[in-house]
C-alpha cells in the first residue's frame, strides 16, 4: 500500500489479499454454520430383525420407509416404499416405488401363506380378495369367504384386474420367480400399489417366519408382530433343544419319483434344516445349491432303500397312490414298514392343505411334528399337526 498525496492507493497485491481473507472469513463461517437436514431424517428407527434379510424398514416422525431387498432369487433389483402413517407429516422425496396410507384398511394377498400373518395379527377383516380362495385352509378367513366378504380373484398368474380393482384395496402383496408378473403391472398402472413378499427366499425356516413383522409394518402393529414372533421363535429353539437330547438319529427319505426323476431337498433347503433341528439324519444333508434335487431312482435307492422314515412323498396321499405312481415306490424298506408321513392329507374344508398356508409362518409346529414323528418319546403327550402317517 502507497501514500500519495495524503490518500491510500491499493495495489494489485493488495486486492488480492483482500479477496483471500474474504473467501476464508466465508469458509469459516459455513464449516460452524449446523448443515440443514431433511425434516425428521435423523430420527429414523431401524425395524429390529434377527433372522429375516429380504427387508428391511426405516421409520420416522409420522412415516416409514420399506425396502424389499430380494423379492426373488437372484433379484438385481431393490423396491422402496414410502409408508405414511400421518397424512399431515411433511414426507422426503425420493425414488420410491409407491406411497402407501397407513394403516392399510383393504388388503389383497396373492398367496395363502400370507394368511396366518392377518390372522395372528388380527387384521384378517381388512381381507377383501384372493386367487383362488378354496387353496385357503383357515376356518376363520373361510368363514369370511362363505360370507362373501372375500372376493374370488382367479388364478395368480392372470389375477381378474376388473375385479380387483373395483375392491380399491390399499395395496396387493404379491411374489413372484423373476418379476414378470403382467398382471402386477396392469394393477400397478391403475394406481394400487403392489409390494413384493419375499418371504420364500429366506433360508431358514425362522427367517421365513420373520416377515410377519412385514404385516406389522403395514398395520403399524410392529409391537404385536415382534411379540408373536418371539413366541414363535422361543418354541422353535425349545423344540430344538429337546431333539437334541434324543439318544439315536433316524435315517430320513423325502421327496418321490415324477416321471422317472426322484425331487427332493437339498441340504441347504430349508426343509433340511428343520431335519437337522429335529435330530435326524437327511441322507442328503450334506448336498449344496439352491432348489430342490432332481436325481434319478437308481441313486436315490442306493443311498435310502433303507431309510427308516420317508417325509413328505410329493402329493401322493396314500400308500396305494404312491406304488401306482411309481412301482419302484414299494420297495424302500420305509414302504414295506409303512413308515411313511406326508402333510397332503391336513385340507380345509375346500380342500386346501393347511401345511401349505400355516407351515411358513408356524415352522416351530412343523419342528414339533418332525420330532413327533422321528423321537415319539420326546413328545409322548403331543398329537401331531401337519403331518399323518399314509394308510
């Protein structure tokens, strides 16, 4: 800086200066001033789930955010949803898959699996359609159904849409192999939000069971789901417990033949896992990979021609239906003993197999037939569920 004629001059140098020291007053100044936030955005609350992984769920002052991780094998994609519990709270922006009011007042559901979690949650009146209906097996929702207050949907690989729109339910809950359900996309184009249930993808029977508190989210019953659950999950680990104090382990066969190739369960299955909770030897619990095992008779009747039970022989429901699919059938010792247990012949009054609907979401009473079956002396006072020996 120069003095000329009594007044400052400014150099170049000097402006410079004087530029830096702003720049750095006002970089100072944003580093203290607090960031803004969305509003409610550091109050999120994260779903407490220990066993599930296909969900997940978020919630906040007045709304939730859901996601469903792995709707199916192999999914690429992930699906948010934007739950609204309180129509007045401001709500973020986002990519979301659907808005959804809470708590959801009509529902429809695509599989029957889905049914115990309404019912157990006492939400079953919000049940307004179904494809299907005579596969549901609950006295409860079949009373609903005799009363017309559940409104036949048909198949759900071509759901009715006229019908089911003018139900104007809140949301569908859908499943699907690879999410390519055209239908899904008509109903979704028509406004109704479609939320995918991945409950079929866990790997472990309580994982699977878990999702009840899915349900919960959309009714905002988190604390009724969670309690259920904890009931379902302490029975489940009992059961386990006793099995494991039985002294021997009965060999175990599953599955049947179907034109000349024998289906049965993988060792990682979780239909395995509940062998191996209930104390048994799967002979093919130590096989790998996803779905279900196809192999030929001859390799099958090496390794279990002398099984002592045979578990679920696909949908055969007798003794005599069993050899006339299959001669081969009879010549497992666990034929000749008559040693054969099968849940197909549990139905509802339309026909529909009970174990097939409550078997998800009850596995500790799937657990307790398999030990029932496999140590009757550990449950000498207890009838089984699901299961009944083929006659």
């Amino acid at each position: 800086m120069k003095k000329m004629n009594g007044d400052f001059c400014y150099t170049k140098s000097n402006n410079l200066n004087f530029v830096v020291l702003l720049f750095l007053v006002f970089v100072f100044h944003c580093k203290n001033e607090p960031k803004k936030q969305p509003e409610n955005i550091l109050e999120g609350n994260p779903l407490e789930l220990k066993y599930a992984t296909g969900f997940s769920v978020e919630e906040y002052n007045g709304y939730k955010i859901l996601e469903i991780k792995n709707p199916w094998p192999k999914a690429e994609n992930k699906y948010r949803y934007l739950l609204v519990k309180n129509k007045k709270t401001r709500v973020p922006e986002g990519d979301f898959n659907a808005t959804i009011n809470l708590p959801i007042k009509k529902i429809v559901v695509t599989s029957t699996t889905h049914i115990p979690a309404l019912e157990l949650l006492k939400v079953e009146q919000t049940l307004v359609g179904f494809p299907g209906i005579d596969y549901i097996s609950s006295e409860k929702t079949r009373k609903r159904i005799d009363n017309n207050l559940v409104r036949e949907l048909g198949k759900n690989e071509g759901i009715n849409t006229e019908v089911l729109l003018a139900l104007q339910p809140d949301v569908v809950i859908g499943f699907g192999v690879d999410g390519t359900n055209r239908t899904f996309e008509t109903i979704k184009k028509s406004g109704v939000p479609v939320i995918f249930n991945g409950d079929w993808v866990e790997e472990s029977p309580l994982a699977k069971a878990e999702w009840i508190k899915f349900f919960g989210v959309l009714f905002n019953k988190e604390k009724e789901a969670d309690s259920i659950f904890k009931t379902i999950e302490i029975n489940y680990l009992e059961a386990k417990k006793l099995a494991s104090k039985a002294q021997n382990k009965p060999t175990v066969l599953s599955g049947a033949m179907h034109n000349d190739i024998w289906y049965l369960p993988n060792g990682t299955s979780t239909e395995a896992q509940l062998l191996k909770d209930a104390n048994t030897n799967y002979l093919w619990n130590d096989s790998q990979g996803t779905g279900s095992l196809s192999l030929n008779f001859e390799t099958v009747f090496v390794k279990a021609k002398d099984a002592d039970i045979w578990l679920s022989p696909s949908n055969y429901e007798t003794l005599e239906a069993l050899k006339n699919g299959n001669s081969h059938h009879a010549l497992f010792k666990a034929f000749k003993n008559k040693s054969i247990y099968s849940a197909n012949n549990t139905k509802g009054a339309s026909g529909g197999v009970l174990y097939f609907e409550l078997g998800t979401t009850r596995p500790d009473l799937v657990l307790k037939d398999i030990i029932k079956i496999c140590h009757p002396e550990l449950l000498k006072n207890d009838d089984l569920y699901f299961f009944k020996r083929l006659e």
